[in-house]
C-alpha cells in the first residue's frame, strides 16, 4: 500500500462529479480548496461534491483550504507592455492605470502601504519573479525603480519583496471570513498563506478556538522571513507545506532544492506531517506525458520521506488532470519499492514517542502486517507515521473527523470509526471482525496495536499489544 499521500487541487476543470469520482478512486487523499479564486458558492459546492462523492465510494478523504494571504498584486493596466532592462518604473501609492510611455512605466499597487517601509536599493519582483527591479528613490507620492530583468508587465501579476518586512498580517478581513466559512461547512485542514512568525499561527489558531473548533493548521513556507524563523514557527504549526513557487521567487532558484530539504529534515523532526507543492507535474498540464526532470522531482520527494505531494495546476486548469493522478501515483509507488526505512532508527526519545517508536521496532523485529493503533485523538498514529515504519498504520479512532484528519500522514490508513467501549480487548474484536470480512489480512498475519488504558482518555496511549489473527477468527470445523 503507498504510504506517501496524494493532494490534488480542485479546479474548473476537476469539479465534476464524474473527475472528483475518479481522483477517489486513483487514490487522492486531500483535496485542496483555493481561496484565492472562486467565491463561496463555488467552494461550497465543491465541498458538498466531494462528500456526496466519498460517503457514496465508502473512502475517506479530507479537505483542505487553503487561505489567500496577503498576496500583492499590481493593479489593473491599461494594456499589457514590456519592461527592458535599464528602464525605469515608477510605483504610484494612489491608485493609477499602468501604463508605458517611452521607456518610463508607471503602476500602482492593491496594497500600497508596503511602499512606505521600502528603502532605497531594495528589490522589487514583478510578475511572479519574472520582472527584478530596484529602489533608486523614494518621495512623497511614488517609488522610482530600475528595471533590473525586464519582462510583461500585465493586470494583477504578483509582486514580492524579498528582504522588506511586510505591514500586512498573515490573515486578511477576506481571510477571516473565509475561515469562518470553511469552519462551518467542516473543512479538515487550514493551510495560511505567506505566514511570516510564529504569532501568525497562534493568531490563525485563536480565531479557530474563538468560533469553537479545533482544526490543524499548516503553515504555508512561501517567504525569506518564514526561513529565517523556521523553528518558531514549527513549534506552533500542525504540518508545513513548502510552497516552492512563491519560495523560488524570493529566493535564489538553486537554494530552493536545498531549504526544501532542510525544512522536511525540522518537519519530520518535530513529527508533524510535510507537504511539498508547486510545480510537481507542470508538464502535464498541457501533455499526457511528464517529463523526465518532473517524475525524478517527484521520485527524490518521497526519497526524502515527505508526508504528501501535492498537484495545483495540473488538475485545477491543467487539460490531464486524472492522467496527471495517476502518472504521480505510479512513481510514488515505485520510488517507495527502493525506500530507505532502516535510516528512521533514533537514537534519543522522548517519553511521548516511546510507545510509538517501540511499536516500530517490535513491529519491525517480528514482521508484523500492520502496525494498528487504537486512538482518541489521532495523536499517537501521528507520532508513529514520525518514525515511518516499514509495515502500513491502520488507524482506528472514535470521531469521524479524527478519521479525516489523519489522511495527510505518512503511511497512516484511517479505517474505522470504532464504538464507544470500555474493553480493549473488545476494541481489538471490533476491528478484527471488519478487517477479515473485508479481506484485510490473512489467517497467519501478525499485528502490531498500541493503545491506552483507561480506554477513550486522550493521552493515554501505554499498551504495545501483539496481536495474531487467527486467534480472533472463528475456528473452522
């Protein structure tokens, strides 16, 4: 069974019954919802699609929203123009049409405010990173940049200002409400957008708390100064999602390999699940077929034990978006047939991973099946997917929700919704009659469980239980 997980952004093209449909059945874990397009109606939509879909197939899938952020764009132009290098250009603090006249430009900003902390010699990218500008002076009603690396400049591109400390916070009036809104029509993860320190997941995470809910929060890695404050801001973080793009954009292109793999090692370290985005199979978005460059990208993320990889364009706009499913899918399948699982032993744990971690080389000693946890919260088959042991992690919890929330982990295969019981022995009875009807496990397997006593307190996860098969089976006459 894969172990990585699958997260595919829903879009004009994949919205469709039959296309959410046949992502579930290719085996998509998340489906990520894009605030930054789309209004409710359309996002509430997609969320009732992809339940009716999933109640309907009998999978679990979770969903994900993902905030817009405080995304800086230039405002509108009066027709697309090109900047050389060398030119000038001119960023107005009230707003203006752009326009080019001879080789000065002139725009404006949708956030203008960012223009009063710029100081002189700092960059300016434009149009995603395409177009490098610099300060060269500043007064009372305008920046004046030199054009650096030209390219079009169009209505709406992105602007980012890699070394100026933005006077924006992490969630926007537009983000509250749209947070409210996933809040009440049950979305399983938030991922925030351009997250700077660790105050703006707190802030993130009180609003939540505030309207009475407890879900995780993956701060999105899109920044220089999110970098730099890597540690805090994983201290407070349910998972990251390292969103190359912005990323690339305000740092040189070939660090971003390397921060990619700095930020899954402090992931993977603290035992919170990692998701690499962007630009995973860019190739597909107009072609069947990936690139060599695109399946090797794909194939070194799961080398280097991410949680889940994530699909944007390729099925939100992209022309393939089940070919691109399935093409991610196979090469996560044979990447993971030549997965190191012998370099996840530690040597230094703590108290609250010691039954998780003992449970992986019990598991491991005696070629167990499956590792099965039993939990409360989700908590503990969180912190055994940490040490991603070799046999799968079936988990089974109390709460639908949970269920959910656990398909963005390493490895980890929510399975049941147990009753409430008081017995372990009678949990462990509940799961095994489930498990044989549905052909789960042979007669001669060998299980794994953790769970805790008392039976149903969060946090109490204290039993390694070695289970064999057969002996819960009905013995045949």
């Amino acid at each position: 069974m894969r172990k990585t997980k699958i997260v595919v952004t829903i879009g004009p093209r994949s919205r469709d019954l039959k296309t959410i449909k046949e992502f579930i059945k290719e085996g998509v874990d998340v489906f990520r919802l894009n605030f930054s397009h789309g209004d409710k109606n359309y996002h509430k939509e997609n969320i009732e699609k992809i339940r009716k879909v999933s109640y309907e197939l009998g999978k679990i899938v979770g969903i994900l929203q993902d905030l817009s952020g405080p995304k800086i764009r230039i405002r509108e132009v009066k027709e697309p123009f090109i900047l050389n290098p060398g030119e000038i250009l001119e960023i107005y603090k009230e707003p203006i049409l752009g326009e080019k006249i001879g080789d000065k430009a002139k725009i404006s900003l949708d956030h203008p405010e960012i223009l009063e902390v710029l100081k002189d010699k700092d960059l300016i990218f434009l149009a995603d990173g395409l177009i490098k500008t610099r300060v060269i002076k500043k007064d009372l009603e305008k920046i004046v940049a030199e054009v650096l690396q030209g390219g079009v400049i169009s209505s709406r591109k992105g602007v980012n200002f890699p070394f100026a400390e933005i006077p924006l916070p992490a969630l926007s009036k537009k983000d509250r409400k749209d947070l409210e809104f996933g809040l009440r029509t049950g979305v399983d993860f938030i991922a925030l957008s351009f997250v700077r320190e660790k105050k703006d997941i707190i802030y993130a995470k009180k609003l939540i708390k505030d309207l009475g809910k407890d879900v995780p929060v993956f701060a999105k890695i899109e920044t220089q100064k999110a970098f730099e404050n890597i540690d805090e801001i994983i201290e407070v973080s349910d998972g990251l999602i390292i969103a190359r793009g912005d990323l690339g954009v305000e740092l040189p292109v070939e660090k971003v390999p390397v921060i990619q793999k700095i930020l899954v090692k402090k992931a993977r370290e603290a035992g919170i699940p990692v998701i690499i985005a962007t630009q995973m199979l860019t190739s597909m978005i107009n072609s069947t077929m990936p690139t060599r460059a695109d399946v090797s990208d794909i194939a070194n993320a799961v080398f280097e034990g991410v949680d889940a990889l994530m699909l944007s364009d390729e099925t939100a706009i992209g022309k393939y978006p089940i070919e691109a499913v399935k093409v991610m899918k196979k090469v996560i399948e044979s990447a993971e047939q030549i997965y190191e699982y012998k370099w996840e032993q530690h040597t230094h744990i703590s108290s609250d991973f010691a039954i998780a971690y003992s449970s992986c080389i019990l598991a491991e000693e005696i070629k167990a099946k499956a590792i099965v946890v039993f939990t409360k919260s989700g908590a503990s088959a969180k912190r055994v997917a940490k040490f991603r042991p070799k046999p799968i992690i079936i988990a089974n919890v109390h709460d639908e929700e949970i269920l959910r929330r656990l398909k963005i982990f390493w490895g980890v295969y929510p399975y049941m919704v147990l009753s409430e019981r008081e017995e372990m022995e009678s949990m462990v009875k509940e799961f095994i009659k489930k498990a044989n009807e549905e052909n789960l496990f042979k007669e001669s397997d060998i299980l794994v469980a953790t769970m805790g006593y008392p039976v149903g307190k969060i946090g109490s996860t204290n039993l390694i239980k070695v289970i064999e098969v057969c002996q819960y089976l009905p013995q045949s006459k």
